[in-house]
C-alpha cells in the first residue's frame, strides 16, 4: 500500500485551537456498519451497553519541552523517549548544528550534553540531573508539547497544561496526550457506571514519534519510533471476563489499542506486559481484543489515520471523514470525536 493512499484534504478551519467546553460536549460521529450517526460525547452511555469495558490509557504528559542555548545558538528540543534515568532522546531544532560532546544550557544549573546524533535525526541527551530531579526541573522550565498545528501565536496559554491531560492522568512519561481521553469528565464516568459499562486502565507513554509524518512512499518501508507501556493483571483480568461474558472491549485511543493487540495471542488472548512496543496497524491486520475504539480525528497521510482504516475499513473511513469535513466537526487533539465499530475480518 502506498502513502499516498491514505491523503485526504482538510480545510484549516477544521483544526481545534481549544477543547469543547465542558470537554464531554464535543461532538461524537459513530460509524456503525455503513450508517454514519452524528453525536456528543455525553451520548455514550446509551451507545454502549451494560457489561462493556472501556479501557484507558493513564498516562501523563510531562512538559517536555525546553528551550536553551548552545553558545549563542537558540535551541529547542522536546523530549520523546527515556533512555535511562536524565537520558532521553529527543528531537532538536536546529539538531543540524548540534555535536556530540555540545552543551546545551537551558536554565542556570540546568543544562544537558549531547551524547550522540542519529541518521533518524534524533539526538541522545544526557542531562545533569537524574530522575526525579528531572522531572522537577521540566516541571519548573519546560512546556506542554503542543503538536505544531495547536495554534498559539502569543505562546502557550494558562489553561493548557490542564487542557492536555486527561481525567486518567496518573504516571508521568508521556510527551504527547493521550487524546481521546480528553473527552471524559467526571459526570460522564458517573453516567457510564450507572449504564454498566466498566472502566480499567493500562499505561502507554506517548511518543512524539507516534504523530511524526509518513515520509516513504510504500508504507511497508516506514518505521515507527518505540514506545513503554505496561499492562497489569487486573486489566488483563477484567477484558477476559467481559470478552467471556460477551461484552465488548471499547479502547478509548489508538494507544490502547495499539498496546492491547501488541499483547494479544493468536487467539485473543492477553498476559500482563511490561516493555516496548513499535507495532504499525494497517489495513490486513488481524484484530485479537478490540471490538470498538473510541478516537479523535487524525492527520492526512499518519499511521493513525491508518490505523483506523485497518480498525474500521478504508471505504467507511473516507466516507466517515468526509461528513464530518462536510458537517463541521473539529479535528486534531482538542477535536471532536468517532466511535468506531470493528468491521467484519
């Protein structure tokens, strides 16, 4: 399959700068079979039915990005992966100019060298302070990482450091939010137990790397940058007795769902999991565990955008996103939402 294959064209206005407010009235398109429904996100409980499980993602955004200096040089980098405890890898602007051995200075007392570059065009930092100092000086330096289409010309405003994080958020390593669970409040969670539906969460810490654009033509030739997630027995637990119960597994995010079938046996099967995964989902994947994903809207040409395709079938993705393109739904992290049926094997 070719990349070019999955392009569509999305007018700008489409775009979210700023969640819905409350975060559970944003709209909700549920695909079911070919007919599409147009909803709000407080819907779901009467969408979904008594014994279903939603699974979550509880990770947390940490502020990842910092800006610095190496010399006279302005640089920004945004962390996206730990290596070990203070070395990260990250992606550098400008990475060009950075050497192994550089320093970059980002606050007095707060600095990082650079140990190695990568024909990936990643850079490998160590910084002088180790966990959990560093985190603590993110805290106090760095920023949300916004992705690049979030417009913010007056910089980062005072509500989006709680703008991008969810309701689940409870261990610190994502670098990007985990962006469906941005939809869920309080009240919705309430509405949701009353209803039956069950919720569990496993931990997948968001990558930069998981929204980087598809650069090669053949999708074949792309690769996706690692990820650490985890996924404990309760949760395992939990999916096996609704699946034998003869409820469905709703994930709320590609990333529980991308760690769920990185998991999953041959047979549906599930194991509590602690590790990497780098699984790419396209069209001709198998699915073992999910039967309904709950998502935002993604980027032309991204393996997201794959992804559902593979989830939900190519056809009814274009014709899904087509109305809401034609209907006016946001897109993007602080966008609407879909709710997505399996489509037949």
């Amino acid at each position: 399959m070719k990349t070019v294959d999955f392009d569509f064209i999305l007018p700008p206005a489409c775009v979210a700068d700023h969640p819905a407010r409350p975060r559970d009235h944003a709209r909700l398109l549920a695909l079911d079979g070919n007919e599409i429904r147009d909803h709000y996100v407080f819907d779901l409980p009467r969408l979904l039915s008594p014994g279903d499980l939603l699974v979550f993602n509880d990770t947390r955004v940490i502020p990842a990005r910092l800006s610095g200096r190496r010399g006279e040089v302005l640089v920004e980098v945004t962390l996206h992966k730990r290596q070990a405890s203070g070395r990260w890898m990250v992606f550098a602007k400008p990475g060009k100019r950075l050497r192994a051995g550089q320093t970059i200075v980002f606050a007095p007392g707060f600095e990082a060298v650079v140990v190695a570059k990568y024909e990936s065009g990643e850079v490998e930092l160590e910084f002088n302070r180790s966990d959990p100092g560093l985190l603590a000086a993110l805290h106090e330096h760095g920023r949300m990482p916004l992705p690049p289409y979030i417009r913010r010309p007056s910089g980062q405003e005072a509500t989006d450091a709680e703008d991008y994080q969810t309701l689940f958020a409870a261990r610190d390593g994502a670098v990007a939010a985990q962006t469906a669970g941005l939809h869920f409040t309080p009240a919705l969670m309430a509405a949701l137990e009353l209803r039956g539906v069950s919720a569990v969460t496993l931990t997948l810490h968001v990558g930069a790397g998981t929204f980087l654009p598809v650069k090669v033509d053949d999708i074949a030739d792309h690769r996706m940058h690692a990820e650490c997630g985890e996924i404990g027995e309760s949760t395992v637990a939990a999916i096996m007795a609704t699946r034998k119960a003869g409820g469905r597994v709703v994930a709320v995010g590609t990333t529980s769902l991308r760690l769920l079938e990185t998991v999953a046996g041959s047979e549906g099967g599930l194991r509590p999991f602690s590790g990497e995964t780098e699984i790419f989902i396209t069209p001709g994947h198998r699915f073992q565990v999910v039967d309904m994903l709950l998502t935002n809207f993604h980027l032309p040409r991204s393996t997201l955008f794959m992804l559902v395709c593979a989830f939900a079938g190519t056809d009814r993705m274009r014709a899904a996103y087509r109305h809401a393109i034609d209907n006016g739904y946001r897109f993007y992290s602080f966008g609407d939402a879909t709710l997505l049926e399996r489509a037949p094997s």
